[in-house]
C-alpha cells in the first residue's frame, strides 16, 4: 500500500479494537437474557477483530515507513478536539518509524494474547465484559502510542490506567483483587500528577516564547526553548512514567496487579502499558537529552529498580509475582538504557522484552489452568513431563530473560550493558557492574521459578496424572510468542558480532545517531561474555540449589523471608505515607474543617434563623388589636424621626 | 382664614377613631371607627383646601368618601360571613393567624 492510503487509514489503528469494545458491550448490554446471547464464540470472534485489524493496518505503517525513502511521519489529522483562543489541540494521529515497532509489537502480541483469552477465559462468568475491556484496552493503548501530541497522548495513558484498573479489579467480588485494582488506579494517579504538571510547564515554557503548542513536531523543533526547564519538565513526564512503568517508589502497584487474570498480566503488565513509560521516554528524547543531570537520575532510579526487584524475586512463591517482579527489573533495565540516552537499545529491550515475557506469563496461565487454580510453585514440580508445550515455550522465555545467546533478551540486554558501559565515565561503569549483577539476579531466580516449577517431583494437590496440557488455542499462541523470543533478537544484532543492528538503525531517523565510543571489539567482547557468564553463575546456582539437592517446602527464615515479604515495602509505605495520610485526613480534615468549620458553619446559621424566628413570632398573637398597637406605635416613631429630623 | 379649630377638631375626631378601634371589641364599632377617621382625614383636606386656596382638598375629600364607601361595603360583608361562621362578632376570637 502506498503512503496516502496508510495516512487515511491511520485512524482504523486505535478505533478497530474501540468498536470492538463498544460492540460486545452493547451486544451484551442489550441481550434479553443475561449470559445467553450473544453467545461465547461470536464474542471471542468480535474481540480477535479489532486487534486484528490494528495488526493488519499496523503493518502497512511499518511498511509505508520502511519503503519511502524520506522518513517524516505518517500523520493524519481527524477534527480538531480542543480550541480555546489560541491553545488548539488536534486528534491526530502521527506514526514515525519508533511509533511503528511499538505499534507492531503492541497489536501482535495484543492479537495472541486475545485468542489466548478465548480458551483461558472460557469458563469465566464476565467473558463478554472480559474482552469488552481487553478491547477498550487496547485501544487506549493505541491511541497513546499514536497520538501526535502530548495531550492525545494523556488521554490514551489515563484510558490504559483506567483500563488497567478495570481488568485488576475484574474479579470484583474477590476484594482482595478489588483493592489490587484500586491501588494499582491510585498509585498510578500520583505519576500522572507529575505528568501533567510537566505538560503544563513544557506549554507555558513554550508560550513565552512566541506560539506555542503540544505537538510533539513542534516540540522537537523547538526543543531548545525547553533547555532552561528541561531538568525540572523531563523529571516531572518521568514522574509519570515511573507510575506507569512502575519504577521507585512507584512500583508497588505491579505485583499486586497479579490479581487479574492471567492474559491481563501478560498483556498490561508485561507486553504495553508499563513499557508506556519508556515509550514517552524516548517520545521526548529531545528533553531528556536537554539535562544530562535528569538522564542521570533516570538511570540510576532505574538500576536501582532493577537490582530491588530481582532481589525480592528471590523470595517469592507465587508464580505470577515472581514473574512482576522480574518485570519490574527488567523494566528497570530499560530506564538504564533511556536514562544514558541509548534509546534505541532502551526500545529494543522493550521489544523483545514483549516477546519473553508475554511468553512466560502466559506459560504461567498455562500452568496456573492445569492445576486448577494453583499458583504456588512450592505446590508444583515435575510439570515438563506433564505439560510439554507449556515447559517447553517456558524454557526458552526463561533463556531468552536470562539473557542466553541466540534468545532474544541477550541482545537487548547487552546492547543496555554495553552503552552505560560508554557513558559517563565512572558513573556509568558503576552502574554497568550494578546492572550485570543484576542479570545474574535475573538469571537466578528465574531459574528458580523454572526448576521449582517444572522440575523435581510433582507436590500439587492435583492427581498427576489427571494433570492435561491446555488446548490449541492457548498453546499455539505460546508456541507462536517463543518464536519471536528466539527470533527477534536477531534484528538486533551488533556490529562485534558481525550483524548490522537493523533495529537501531530503522530508528537512526527518530533518534538521530548515537555516538558510541570508540572501544575495540575486543572491549565488547569482554563485556558481552561477562554478562553471559554471570548469567551461567546464576542458573548453576539454583540448579545446585534446587536440582540437585532435593527442593522441600519449608517456613522461609531472615533474608528469604524479607524478601518474600517484598522488602516490607508495602508496610513502610502504610507507616511512612498511608497511616499519616489517612490519621490527618480523620482527624484534621473530617473532625475539624469539615464536621466542625463547614458542619458547624451550616448547622449555626439554620439554628441561628430557628431560634430568632422563635423570638419574633411570639409578636404574631393574630389579634387584630395587637397589629393596631404595633401600627399606632409605628406611625409615632416615624413621626417622631421626622420631628427630630426637622429640628 | 383661621384654620386651627377645624385641623383641631379632625385631630380629635381622629384619635376618637384610633381609641375606638384599640378598646372596642365589636366588629361594628370597628368599623365604625374607621369612618371616623377617613372623615377627620377629609376634614383635614377640605380644610387645607380652603386654606390654600385650591381644589386639590376637595377632590381627595371625594376619593376618600368613595373610598370609604366602598371599604364599608366589603367591611359589612366580611363582618356578615364572619358571623355565619362563628355566631358572633367579636374581633378577638379570631386568631386563626398566630396559628
């Protein structure tokens, strides 16, 4: 298809999966009997539409993008949504070649993920609502990735928040889950906070400066406007994205957002919306590149993200929340990448990151389904044999995350390596060690969670043999996702190795060209077989641990169980923010402003007319009479006035 | 002309009218009350009238005389309902408005 075509068509993107949406809704909202029509399949039919089509239109972007030879982005303007004097935002969409891989990446993994749905979910009560919302989803999700200027951008971040809490929340009468999904809406709210302050700091910046505006075009153009706020504005849209990529201090929504289902962890939590962060990261790279102080702040928050995360992965026992927290990590990593400024590798990890981790979580589900609802991986083992496909797809998502050559995470995760290794001097080579102690983490607990899970005796409550491997239509989608986690490495392949990075240089024309140092090969190498061999170290050490020495279940004790206990972040966070927070709004806030200031203020002036027309109506005796005194005695007084006024 | 006994005299037939209304309980002489003191009002103007030499008295003596008669009117059909209803009349029964 040729570039005029994809620009009318840019629209079907984001609106396909919000018909979707729409339609099941209403479909569902208008059937006589509840649950009856429309029935399971024509529903699962309507949601793998939407996405699919995105896909399809999806790919026609990238290609119209591939092809021309200029490189200046799709874009299409649909009406004109906010005009007030001379503050005007458009909805308009804008794909440049970044917008790209992240728009074929989110709709194909969102398309798996969706027929993955259609088994996994098939017993659920809420199907219809199910993908009702996966659609709605993945619509604000497109329309954040689309959008072609910051606020376009806002309302697809807020719909993904929304949505996110939506499905968290989606086994509502569970309320356990129900404040999941509310936590995970609220922490979210304080990143947003910070976002739109930055907007407003970028659009007021701007305004003293001559016209101004949110596109980001415009922004890129005028970056050098921004240069006296840039540090301030680029940690506020970070502020943002450490909610909505859950980075300290605002990760905590992330493993207690598990309690969704599981293509809802996989599709939200691991493949898109976190990775929305490091999305608007590199969107606004020209700010961030404006403040080396911010850039440094970026990363190191990452890291320290990182390396946390891993550590408390140590400690889990529910499979969903081991693999939260090597989200967490891993998104880390990617922040290490943006924060030195190595978008392109930051985007890459992003994007095999989808692959693996999509993979393994849905491997979880997988696993999670054949045992009935069992996600203790202390009550597991043993399930290779039973459930071949799951343990296989799970294998090689494990490699790809531990960063084995040829699986895709090693590529990424080395390409992240490599360019903090080349930056910042000492700065950089701290967080480089940091970083490749955190691989090993990575690789350890990883491992854990696979030779816990599908190794050693089988310890399910579940009879073994009645143990099944799922049907197609969630293997298939498993097969298809560790594909891509063997395979997509391979765009990104570096120059040491003989490859030519065709994913950083697709994105040469978004980022402009990255200047890497001018280390030897032979430097890189030694970077590239310390990863690898720190990530042997770590599997050799939970094979010793849990391989070849019998695993037994037994009461965590000290380290294991802090970190089981995720750090007591959660608590310090009750002690430090909540229980302050909650006794002043009680105390200060309900017992005096409102019940004695406003209640009072309120109560008093109605006693006040109460008690004074009580007084005054004991003049109303209804006597005639009495109305005559009163009259006598008024027309004295005025006569009297008038006298002493004479005088 | 000297106009001191009649504005006295309207004075007096004035406060006989407010005194009769204040200290008589029948509706009648309450009414008849009243007339007095439109009549000392029109005596008043009449008197000025004269005084100054004008007309304008003497037609608001008119007006006042309507007036009165109208008011007398509806007055003996209140006072006419009033006791239908309650066999009597006597103002200070009536105090249904402090209710």
């Amino acid at each position: 298809m040729d570039r005029q075509s994809i620009e009318q068509l840019l629209w079907v993107i984001p609106f396909a999966p919000l018909i979707g949406a729409l339609a099941i809704g209403l479909l569902c909202a208008l059937s006589p009997k509840r649950g009856s029509f429309p029935s399971r399949t024509v529903v699962g039919f309507l949601a793998c539409l939407g996405p699919l089509a995105s896909f399809m239109v999806a790919g026609g972007v990238f290609l119209a993008l591939g092809k021309s030879p200029e490189t200046t982005p799709v874009h299409q303007t649909l009406f004109s949504w906010i005009q007030c004097g001379a503050f005007s935002i458009n909805f308009a969409f804008e794909a440049d070649r970044l917008t790209a891989v992240m728009l074929m990446f989110v709709t194909f993994v969102g398309t798996i993920i969706h027929f993955y749905s259609i088994g996994y979910m098939g017993h659920d009560k809420g199907y219809a609502r199910f993908f009702s919302y996966l659609n709605l989803f993945l619509s604000a999700m497109l329309i954040l990735v689309l959008g072609s200027n910051l606020v376009l951008m806002f309302l697809g971040w807020e719909g993904v928040g929304l949505c996110s809490y939506l499905l968290i929340a989606f086994w509502f009468d569970d309320e356990a889950k129900a404040i999941a999904g509310k936590k995970a809406f609220i922490v979210n709210r304080i990143g947003d906070f910070g976002f739109v302050l930055g907007i407003f700091l970028i659009y007021t910046t701007l305004l003293k400066n001559g016209p101004s505006s949110l596109e980001f075009s415009f922004l890129a153009t005028h970056a050098y406007l921004l240069a006296p706020v840039a540090t301030i504005a680029s940690l506020l849209l970070f502020t943002g994205a450490m909610g909505k990529s859950a980075q300290i201090p605002l990760y905590v929504w992330l493993p207690d957002a598990m309690a969704g289902p599981t293509p809802v962890s996989a599709l939200i939590h691991a493949a898109t919306m976190v990775t929305a962060g490091v999305f608007m990261v590199a969107r606004m790279h020209f700010l961030f590149d404006l403040s080396p102080l911010s850039g440094q702040l970026v990363a190191g928050v990452g890291i320290a993200t990182a390396l946390v995360a891993a550590l408390i992965g140590f400690g889990q026992n529910d499979i969903k929340k081991v693999l939260a927290y090597s989200t967490v990590s891993q998104l880390g990593y990617m922040f290490v990448a943006v924060g030195a400024g190595a978008y392109s590798a930051g985007i890459f990890h992003v994007f095999t990151h989808a692959f693996f981790k999509a993979c393994l979580f849905l491997g979880a589900g997988s696993v999670i389904h054949a045992l009935h609802e069992e996600q203790d991986i202390r009550k597991m083992g043993g399930l290779l044999k039973k459930l071949p496909i799951t343990g296989t797809t799970f294998l090689i998502a494990w490699l790809a995350i531990c960063g084995i050559p040829p699986f895709a995470g090693f590529f990424s995760k080395d390409e992240i390596l490599w360019s903090v290794f080349n930056t910042w001097g000492a700065y950089g080579k701290i967080l480089w060690v940091l970083g490749l102690f955190g691989a090993g983490c990575t690789a350890f607990y990883m491992s854990r969670l696979v030779f816990i899970t599908f190794f050693g005796k089988n310890r399910s409550s579940t009879a073994f043999e009645k143990i099944h491997e799922s049907p197609p239509i969630m293997t298939i989608p498993l097969i298809i996702l560790a594909l891509g986690s063997v395979l997509v490495g391979f765009f990104g392949i570096p120059e040491a190795l003989g490859g030519s990075n065709v994913f950083a240089s697709w994105l040469t024309p978004v980022f402009g060209e990255h200047t890497s140092a001018t280390h030897s090969n032979f430097i890189e190498y030694v970077v590239m077989a310390l990863s690898v061999s720190v990530a042997f170290i770590g599997i050799t050490i939970a094979y010793i641990k849990y391989v070849r020495k019998p695993f037994i279940a037994s009461e965590p004790r000290g380290i294991a169980a802090f970190a089981e206990a995720a750090f007591h972040v959660d608590a310090l966070y009750r002690i430090v923010l909540i229980n302050p927070l909650f006794s002043f709004t009680r105390n200060i806030l309900f017992r005096v402003v409102d019940v004695a200031i406003i209640d009072g203020a309120v109560n008093g002036i109605a006693k006040l007319s109460s008690v004074s027309g009580g007084l005054v109506r004991r003049l109303q005796t209804g006597t005639v009479r009495t109305y005559l005194y009163y009259f006598g005695a008024g027309a004295a007084l005025l006569m009297l006035i008038v006298y002493i006024g004479k005088w | 002309m000297e106009s001191s006994a009649y504005i006295g005299l309207a004075i007096t037939i004035f406060f006989i009218g407010v005194f009769g209304m204040l200290v008589r309980k029948s509706a009648f002489l309450f009414l008849m009350s009243i007339e007095l003191m439109l009549n000392s009002a029109n005596l008043a103007w009449v008197t000025f009238a004269k005084v100054h030499g004008n007309l304008d008295g003497h037609v608001y003596a008119f007006f006042i005389m309507a007036l009165a008669a109208a008011e007398a009117c509806v007055g003996l059909a209140i006072i006419v309902l009033f006791y239908r209803k309650r066999r009597s009349v006597i103002l200070d029964n009536a105090k249904e408005m402090s209710k």
